[in-house]
C-alpha cells in the first residue's frame, strides 16, 4: 500500500511543503511515483518519516538526522533505543524541575523558608555569572554585545518587567499556535518568529535575519537555551528554531 503527499502530510502532523523539503534535500524520497509524477510513499517511507519525527522533537537539525538514519547497520529498533534513552533522559530532567516547582509553591503556601540550597538545587550546575562571563568571552568584542551591554545597563527595574511581561505574553501565544497544531512554517508561527526577532532588537541590539538564524541554531546545540524554551513547552525549541528559518526565508 502506498499513500499519496498530502494524506502522508495529515498522517504525520507536517505540511505538504515540509514533505517536499525533505525530497529536496534527500531526507525523505517517496519510493513510488505515479506514471504522471506524483508522489507516492510506502511503510518503508512512513516509518523513516517516523523516525525524522522523533529526532526533530528531540532538538537535532535535519542535517544530524540524516547522518543518523543513513549511518550504516542502523536499524528502526536501534532507532526507537537510542530516541526512548533521550526523551526519558529529557523527562527525567523536566519532572525535577516540576518537583522542585511544587515543593517552593508548598513551602510558600504553609509559610516554610527554604534553605539557599533548596531554593537553587532546581537550576542543577547552571551559574548565571558564568554565563554571562562565557558570553562575554565569545561575543564581548561584537557591535551587538556592546550594544546590548550598553542598552542593559540603563534599565530599571520597572523596564525588566516589562521585558518579563512581554516575553511571558509572547510565549502564551506561541504555545497556544502549537496547541491549535499550526505548522511551524504557518503564516501565524513566522509572525511569532518575527515579533522574537523584533524583541531583541528593542531590547538588545538590532537583529538581522542572519543573527536570528544563528540564533536559533545556537537554542538547538546548547543544553541551556533549550531548557528555557522546553520549560515553556516541549517541543518549543525545535518549533521556534523552525519558524525563526521559515520566516527568514520568506522575508529575504
């Protein structure tokens, strides 16, 4: 049995468009094509698109995961190991951080004060100081480091709640374009791509479409952006990562 593009696109929760990105880029070529040219995919197909699926909402680019599928003596099982060590890896990670959640919104809730070791244990080896540090070290001689530096340092409290206020509004709206099951390259989710770009050039520093793609590749690669956006929802940084390249692409 084989299926044709689009009920292969209902099937698996993408567009038709992402289908034929995959062909392009020889992700994922149907295996049939009919004697006027459509395209036609097997199980064999809809397993490989399977697993692309998995590894995407795991965090790895289309490029990895090419080098994973096509790796020689791999096969769907090894796949389905290696995919269920991450993700319970991942869930292991994100009920940590629920419980630590739970157990400050109890201690608030009967009065307890919790020890600076009870308050922080949540955020694991992750020290903002030294971040910031790393950051200065790879970016400290850039134009848009300087900027932002310059720009941050004149805030005020007020203004970082605004800041606050903006990004927690714009991370309901994004969540909600997921839940509604819009496509990452949807006309709705690029907007969103587009207002995160505007965000950082208000507040930091002006952000072309190239940094923003490096950007998003950057949240994909390091634990630690990952973990903001995951916090959010799961799932989010390879949806933002998307749409952030959908947009720029659209606007260029």
């Amino acid at each position: 049995m084989s299926y044709q593009i689009g009920k292969v696109a209902d099937l698996a929760g993408v567009t038709v468009r992402t289908l034929y990105h995959y062909d392009e880029i020889g992700l994922l070529s149907p295996s049939e094509r009919t004697s006027t040219g459509y395209r036609r995919y097997d199980e064999a197909d809809l397993e490989r698109l399977q697993q692309i699926r998995y590894y995407r909402e795991l965090g790895f680019s289309l490029e990895e995961i090419a080098e994973i599928l096509d790796e020689p003596g791999a096969d769907a099982a090894a796949h389905l190991r290696r995919q269920h060590e991450l993700l319970s890896e991942r869930k292991a990670r994100l009920e940590k951080m629920i419980n630590a959640v739970e157990f400050a919104m109890e201690a608030q809730k009967v009065g307890i004060k919790l020890t600076p070791q009870e308050r922080f244990e949540v955020f694991g080896d992750f020290d903002p100081d030294q971040y910031d540090a790393e950051a200065q070290e790879r970016w400290g001689g850039t134009d848009a480091y300087k900027e932002s530096a310059r720009r941050t340092s004149q805030y005020t409290k007020e203004d970082w709640q605004k800041m606050k206020a903006e990004n927690e509004e714009w991370g309901r709206r994004i969540v909600a374009i997921m839940d509604a099951g819009l496509a990452s390259d949807s006309p709705e989710a690029m907007e969103l791509a587009e207002e995160h770009r505007q965000s950082i050039s208000r507040w930091f520093y002006e952000c072309s479409y190239e940094i923003q793609t490096g950007l998003a590749e950057m949240y994909l690669a390091d634990e630690r952006f990952m973990a903001t956006y995951e916090a959010i929802k799961p799932g989010l940084t390879v949806f933002l990562h998307d749409a952030i390249m959908a947009n720029a692409v659209a606007r260029s």
